[in-house]
C-alpha cells in the first residue's frame, strides 16, 4: 500500500501535468486558433451594383451632398431640428427677426425639394416660421423673381412629397404677400394643372387655388 501509494502520486502527476501541458501548448501555439489565415474575400458580383447594401455611402464614387446639404453642413442654416418625443420642431441660433431673409429664404425653399431627413423637416418648418416673422412681406416681395423658379421646380417634381411641401410653400407664401404674386402665377399654374388630374391631389389643389385666389384679390 505504501509503495502503490508513493508511486501513484508521481505515476499520476506525470500523467496529469504532462499531457495537459502539452494540449495547453498546442492550443495555444496551433496557427489556427491563433493566427487564422484572413478569409479570401469574394469577388463582386455585377447585380452588386445595383444592390443600396453594397454601396458604400462615403466611397469616393458616392453622389455629392446638395447645394442645401452642403450649406446645412457649414452652418449656413441658423436652425437645427430638435427631437422631440410627440413631434420635432426648430431651434433658431438667433430669432428669426433678425435674419436677412436674402438669401434665406431662397436657400430654404431650394431645400424643399430635398427627401432626405432632416432636410426635409429644416427646409419646410424653417421656410414657414420665417415667413410668420413680422414685416416678412417687405422681405419677401423684392425675392419673389428668385422664389418662383425656385417652387416652381418643387411643383414639377416627381416626388409626391416634393410636390407637396412646394404647393404648402405656395399657399404660405402667397397669404403672406398677397397680390404681389399675381404677376408670376401664370408660371406655376401649369404644373398644378397637370398634378390636378392625380385623385390623390385633387382636393388639396382645389383648395390651394382657392386661398391663392383669396390672397390675390379679384385681379388672380
């Protein structure tokens, strides 16, 4: 019993340590726990291309921030949209007031025909509180030449909510300067003519021509 019981502990040491020493080693030391070859990367296929996922948003062949976008992002916007937990609204770096609506306004309604977030939202809210600042009509007439082509070009967009926040732009701009806008109407009634045939439209359109016709007086 005493020798089996000397032996034993030297027997089964030798047998425990070793071994697991070794399997330690090897799991340690085997190259592919440790230093994996890196995966062969797999060729791209054609339809790749066309597939949103597999374009990188900031690869050097990515689309151009718009004239908007690129303004918002230096700071050119005196608002930023605020997250709110029922609804978003803006925040003014200054009071409305004070800012030169040239060439504000102008920018923001150019923003109109932006469909990505939070262009939308700055472009649309930012166009309509300015316009509710007071002597906003004194600033606004003298810009009309330069804000029609400008809604003009929301009007024939193909987007429905272009379309949609430029014929809202319309009808706020409109109650604001009143018959000042009759003389370029004749160049955005064309495309609300051809929106007019869309059931979807219809209504919001009639609507719209007939505060466009309040505001402008018998003359519109």
């Amino acid at each position: 019993f005493f020798v089996l019981g000397s032996n034993v502990p030297r027997m089964s040491s030798g047998i425990q340590i070793k071994p697991k020493t070794a399997v330690q080693k090897s799991k340690t030391s085997s190259p592919l726990s440790c230093s994996p070859e890196p995966p062969i990367k797999p060729q791209p296929k054609p339809s790749d291309k066309l597939n949103p996922k597999t374009i990188d948003p900031f690869g050097a062949h990515s689309r151009p921030p718009s004239a908007f976008a690129a303004i918002y992002a230096k700071g050119g916007i005196p608002c930023r949209l605020v997250h709110g937990s029922v609804k978003h609204r803006l925040q003014w770096e200054c009071l409305p007031e004070t800012v030169p609506f040239d060439p504000l306004l102008v920018t923001l309604a150019e923003g109109l025909r932006e469909t990505k977030h939070p262009y939308t939202f700055v472009s649309k809210e930012g166009f309509k509180e300015l316009l509710m600042v007071e002597g906003a009509a004194e600033k606004a007439i003298p810009l009309l030449p330069r804000l029609v082509p400008v809604l003009k070009a929301a009007l024939a967009h193909s987007d429905d909510e272009v379309f949609g926040r430029g014929l809202d732009a319309l009808v706020q701009l409109s109650a604001v300067v009143g018959p000042s806008l009759n003389d370029h109407l004749k160049h955005l009634l064309t495309n609300l003519s051809r929106r007019l045939m869309d059931k979807k439209f219809r209504e919001k359109i009639t609507v719209a021509l007939q505060k466009l016709e309040q505001y402008g007086g018998k003359v519109s």
